[in-house]
C-alpha cells in the first residue's frame, strides 16, 4: 500500500489506461498530505514519463483535485512546483447499518469527516424499513455538500455477498437473507454504493487513520492521551507507532469489533481481505469451550457468547481476555503486526481491552516482536466511506 511513504505503484505509458494513471497520481498525493509533491517526484514513484506526468497533473487540475502547494527549496536550479491533493474537490458518505442503530458520515478526499448523523434503528423490522433509514440519513449528511457524491458505502452486519452486493443469513435476522441492498439503494439514491460487512470496513477505517495522520485537522486538539478530538467527537488514536504507518513500513492489521457481536476485518496485502466467499473474518464464532454455552450460530462456546455474556455480567477484564485468546489466535495464523479494537463495548473501556488483549498477547507470543494493540483510528461508518473512496484512488477497498 503506497500511501506517500517511497513505495512505487507502476504506471502504465498507454492512453487506454489513462484512468489508471490518474488514479495512481491521486493515490500519492493523497499520502503525501499538505505538503505535496513534484511533478520529477510522480514520474520517479510511478515509472511514467514527465511529458505524461505532466498531461495527467494539467487534467487533475482542471477537475479541480490537485492544486500547486508552493514551491520546494531550491537545490541551485529552478525551485520546483508542488503540488497537492484538494480534499474538498469531492465527498462520499459512510453509513454503518448496526443491529440496533445507523450512523451516517460524509468525508472529504482525506477521509475527514465533515459532517455525520445517527440514530436508533430496528434491524429486526426487515430491509425496507431499513432502506428508508439509509436513504434519510444520506439526504441528511450529504445535502449540505454542494457538489456531487463520488459514492455511499454501507457497512451491514455479515454474512453478506460482497462481490453481488447481497445480504446473507444474518444471525438472528431471517428476513434479510438474499435481499439485494446494493441494488436497492443504487435506485433510490442514483449513487454507486458499496456493500460490506461492518469488521471489514472497520478494517478499512484503520487504514483511513493511518492516511489522516497526513492531513491534520486545522480545528483539532490533542487531548491528554495521545488522541486527536475534533468537532465530530474522538477520530483518532491509533497508537504511539502512527508514524510507522504514514512513513512506510509494514501494514498489516487485524481489526477487531465488539458490539452487538464479534467479527474481525483483515487488511492484509494493502487491502481488505474478504475471501473467496466474502466470509473472511468469522471471528466471533470460533469456539474456545467445548460444550460451553450455546451461541446465537448453533454451536457452543464461541468467543462471542463467551465475550458477550461477561460484558452482561461486568466483567469487561474477563471479556477482554477472552477477546486476547481469540485475537492470539489469529495472530499466530496470519502473523499480523498490529491489532485494532473498536466497537462500543470497547469504547466504553478502552484501556480495560488494549490492556487485557495486549496482556493475552504477550502470554501467548512466540516471537519477542509481537503485533502492537490499540484503538481502531475510526469508525466503521468512516471505514465505509473509506470503501466508497477507494475507486477513485485506484483502489479495490
């Protein structure tokens, strides 16, 4: 993943791959932030001639999404131009369909939220009612934009069709299986959407905070412990190691959400990994107890009944290791280096979970190096947003 860091995406020197090329322009000035890059340094990072360079750059300007940012210092010659990402040029929205409530954001090209709208929702009431609350809510966060939406992701509880854009056999939710949400909501709001289950655009939020750390908020303070407050509430915290993501290095990460349920997305290979299905990241139904108690899927002892009943009881240290066992688990099969938590349940306790889950780790590490744990950047409403994004930075999500 390229996000500004001296990695190389190629691009391709043939006008039927101008599109490609744009994006992949985009795609680097986006991670390089503020301060921008030169025209010499695009061609250096892409393998594209200057003369092309510097055709795409003329058409990126004139739609208004690049703009010079000053010059560089001069090395004896010509100072050179910068030139730089223009995060309002475009908005997509993000909406988190959740069991019991939806939240909705719009984002810039930077993936900052510059507007957002929640409330309850009744996912038991069936996909139409639901479909009603979505188009209500992007009405509400994209109405004042004053230009076009690039696109709507929503983020929906799994199992789901990725690829078809078609809900699965959601537990407990009967009615939804087979509905065709992707379709559905194309009609009502004439928009492109993406469809996705919630941990894997949770996953895709932790990679949207790596890429804020680029484009700081003008309007943002830093509060006591480390993270970023801004006026749409706490948006990012990833860590004491951000720097090791905005300025190159390893990716991986396993994301783990606790809220109504367990799941986990995987942003292995510089995106989400979604499987051949689109079932990856089954996370909560592995089981930890033979003949424990029975889960919500059929079976007993999953980690999610297991997490879910010592949350009921207050026991969020308990919950917390369980949820280590479970995320050490994973690590030892995918050898990750970072693991991220989100949810409202560990919102509501984050240094109970980083702390249990980062203890876990350590008991149960093979190798002194292991995966670092912290708080997710964002949230799944913003990772959704991330997905909808993706196309035009010449990503897949």
């Amino acid at each position: 993943m390229n996000r500004g860091s001296g990695e190389s995406r190629g691009g391709v020197n043939l006008p039927a791959l101008r599109g490609y090329n744009e994006a992949l322009l985009l795609d680097l000035l986006r991670g390089a932030g503020p301060a921008g890059l030169g025209r010499a340094e695009l061609a250096a990072r892409t393998g594209l001639t200057p003369q092309a360079v510097s055709k795409i750059t003329a058409r990126l300007g004139a739609d208004g999404l690049i703009a010079e940012a000053g010059r560089a210092a001069s090395t004896g010659g010509k100072p050179r131009t910068l030139l730089r990402l223009v995060p309002d040029a475009r908005h997509a929205v993000g909406v988190h369909l959740d069991r019991d409530e939806l939240r909705a954001v719009r984002v810039d090209l930077a993936g900052r939220v510059v507007a957002e709208s929640g409330g309850p929702l009744d996912f038991g009431a069936g996909p139409e009612a639901a479909v009603e609350a979505v188009v209500r809510a992007v009405a509400r966060v994209g109405a004042s934009a004053g230009l076009p939406l690039l696109g709507v992701g929503v983020a929906a509880p799994g199992p789901l069709d990725h690829r078809a854009g078609a809900m699965g056999r959601v537990t407990g939710f009967p009615s939804w299986k087979g509905f065709p949400l992707r379709a559905v909501l194309e009609g009502r709001l004439g928009l492109p959407v993406l469809l996705d289950k919630d941990t894997n655009a949770g996953a895709a939020a932790a990679a949207g905070a790596w890429l804020r750390a680029a484009w700081p908020d003008e309007d943002a303070d830093e509060d006591a412990d480390g993270g970023m407050v801004t006026g749409t509430g706490r948006v990012a915290n990833v860590g004491p190691d951000v720097d090791a993501y905005v300025g190159g290095g390893s990716r991986t990460c396993v994301y783990l959400h606790v809220g109504t349920g367990l799941g986990a997305g995987l942003w292995l290979g510089g995106g989400v990994y979604r499987g051949a299905r689109s079932a990856a990241g089954e996370f909560g139904h592995q089981v930890l107890l033979l003949d424990g108690p029975p889960c919500r899927c059929g079976a007993r002892g999953c980690v999610e009944v297991l997490c879910l009943e010592a949350v009921a009881r207050g026991d969020l240290a308990k919950a917390a290791r369980i949820l280590g066992e479970g995320a050490a688990n994973l690590v030892a099969l995918l050898d990750v280096d970072r693991v991220l938590l989100g949810g409202r349940v560990v919102a509501a306790a984050p240094e109970v979970f980083v702390a249990g889950v980062g203890a876990v780790l350590a008991a149960r590490a093979l190798d002194p190096a292991r995966p670092v744990v912290a708080l997710a950047g964002a949230g799944v409403a913003e990772g959704a947003a991330e997905l909808a994004l993706a196309p035009l930075f010449g990503r897949a999500g």
